[in-house]
C-alpha cells in the first residue's frame, strides 16, 4: 500500500483562479502550427533543395497513386488526397473499426526560379516524392571593356 499525501481541500480552488487558468489556455486551443499533428488534414512534408531540384516528400501510407492530385496554377501548387472508404463485403461483422478514410490538402507558393514544366511525381512506400526542377540560369560572360 503506498501512502500519498494531499496538500489542500479539493475544493479550494475559486471560480477566478478556475476562469484565470482557463484564459491562459485560450492561445493554445486555436493555435495552428505544424508541431501539432492532430489537426485534421494534417500531413507532414519533407522539402529538400538540390543542386538542380527541390523536393517534396509528403508522408502518406495506405494511399493509391489514383488518390492522389497534384495542380499548380500560376504560382501555388497544391498537392491533395482524398482515400475512399473500403468497405468490407456485407456479410462480414466489423467488431471495431478505426481506420478512417482521410484526406488532405497542401498548398505551396513556388517561385521564378522553378522550371512549371519539370515537375515530376512518384508514390514509393507510402511516400510521395515530389520532385520540382530548378530554371537553368545563364551566366553572363565576362568581358573586358576597352576604355577609349
């Protein structure tokens, strides 16, 4: 048997210090950052920038290449999934059922330096890589200028 010990009476606490304590946590109720992965449509992304690419995993097992749909107008692409519920056959009993069919929807704003018409995409072990080619720069040539 273990002994605990109890500093104060249940009910010391007043109605302010309840309300008091309740305001202090209003900020992180409506807070939207992406440490918190319980949001709903949350899904996390890997941006990686190469020599000549940038690229975009997005983690999302159980998914179909089908499920998947990628768009970019003008300057913002989006990338979106939308699984469809697999039902089991009408004659089986389902006792608990916790897989829910889930999407999501991401949207990145790319710039002038990205080639639009380079982009690629792939669907490897439950993650989508997408992968978005640099615009080749020109370099000026040096030249020298006479002075006269």
């Amino acid at each position: 048997m273990t002994n605990v010990k109890f500093n104060g009476t249940p009910f010391e606490r007043t109605l302010t210090s309840l309300v008091d304590d309740f305001m202090t946590e209003i900020p992180t109720l409506f807070k939207t950052d992406v440490k918190n992965p319980n949001i709903k449509g949350f899904v996390p992304v890997n941006i990686t920038e190469k020599e000549n690419e940038y690229q975009v995993e997005v983690v999302a097992p159980g998914l179909e290449k089908s499920d998947f749909k990628i768009n970019l107008d003008q300057q913002v692409l989006t990338i979106a999934a939308d699984q469809k519920d697999n039902t089991a056959a009408a004659t089986d009993k389902t006792i608990r059922k916790e897989f829910r069919p889930r999407g999501f929807k991401r949207t990145f704003t790319v710039d002038d330096k990205v080639d639009t018409d380079k982009i690629e995409a792939k669907y490897v072990n439950g993650i989508l890589i997408v992968t978005i080619q640099k615009k080749e720069t020109i370099k000026t040539a040096s030249k020298d200028i006479e002075v006269l």
